[in-house]
C-alpha cells in the first residue's frame, strides 16, 4: 500500500509542477534517492583499513582474549525466563 502524502507535501508537488510548465529552468532536479556510491565505498575502505590497523597493533594474548570472549558469547545458551 503506497504511503499518502500530507497536504503540505502535495501542495509543493502541485506547485512545482506549475513551475515546470511555466518555466521548466526554474525547477531544481530531485537528488537521487539512496546512498552515495561513493561515500561507501570510502566507507567500506576506511573499514577495512581500520580493522587491520587495530589487529596489527593488538598483542596476540589481547587478540586470544577478544576471541574468546566472541565465541562465548555467541555460544552462550539463551537464558530461560
């Protein structure tokens, strides 16, 4: 079911389509919903990069701790309420 549009929202609708008839200059053209490729991708590299940074300066006995703490929390039993 599509979402209904509140009357302010209907009217700017309205209104810029008047505008595009009388002056299709005028009108700004809408920003692409979504996210910006870019921006992830440099966000998807800063992480990785990021991850690799804290593990190469991490001591193998802290790492050894961070796993084990990991694995039992993901094992842990659900608790029973």
């Amino acid at each position: 079911m599509a979402k209904s549009k509140d009357p302010i929202e209907t009217a700017h609708d309205i209104f810029e389509q008047f505008l595009s008839i009388a002056d299709p200059e005028s009108v700004k053209p809408k920003a692409p919903e979504g996210k910006d490729p870019k921006r992830q991708a440099a966000g998807k590299k800063g992480g990785i990069a990021g991850g690799q940074a804290r593990a190469a300066k991490l001591s193998p006995r802290k790492r050894r701790a961070i796993a084990k703490k990991a694995a039992e929390t993901r094992w842990k039993k659900p608790s029973a309420d």
